[in-house]
C-alpha cells in the first residue's frame, strides 16, 4: 500500500505539482515549509504555510492548547439540534400539564 499523499499543490507559474522539500511546525494548528515545483524547467521554489482553520468534527482527545472554531456548518447542526430538543421540551411539559 502507498503513503504518498494524494493532496497535491500546483505550481503557481507552470502548474506542475509541487513538493514539500522541508517543513516546519510553528505551532499546533500551523506549519511552514519549502516548495518546488517538480517541473525542470520551470525551477520556481517559494515558502507555503498549512494551517487547520476550524473544527469540523471535535476530537475525543482534544488538546487543551488548542483553540479552533466550529465551522459554521457545525455550528448551524448544532444550533438545529438544540432548537429541536427545545421544542420537544416545551411539548413534552405542555402534555405533562394536561
């Protein structure tokens, strides 16, 4: 089985694909590296950076150091799934009064 990543980046010049020669991480949610373009010709190398912008599912071991939002798809899920059960609170108290 292969590791290799399917993720590519092209190259913004030539559009080759682009590999990662080093990389660093700077801190928990963002690294940095060195790029080059895979095309002899072209010969373009330049600096990327990578970062995690929000939670799209919560981890079951969260790190106490990090600190990402919810996307805001999550964020409407959730919001949803609170008003539903807050309706179905208020019906369930309204048939308890009866």
């Amino acid at each position: 089985m292969s590791t290799a990543s399917k993720h590519r980046m092209p190259c913004p010049h030539c559009g080759h694909n682009m590999r990662v020669r080093k990389s660093q991480a700077l801190t928990p949610v963002y690294r940095e590296g060195e790029v080059e373009c895979r095309n002899v010709d072209c010969g373009f190398r330049g600096k990327a950076g990578f970062e995690i912008l929000s939670t799209l599912a919560p981890s079951d071991i969260p790190n106490p150091n990090v600190d990402l939002p919810f996307a805001p798809r999550l964020l409407r899920l959730i919001t949803l799934a609170l008003n539903r059960q807050v309706a179905n609170d208020e019906h369930y108290e309204e048939s308890a009064d009866e």
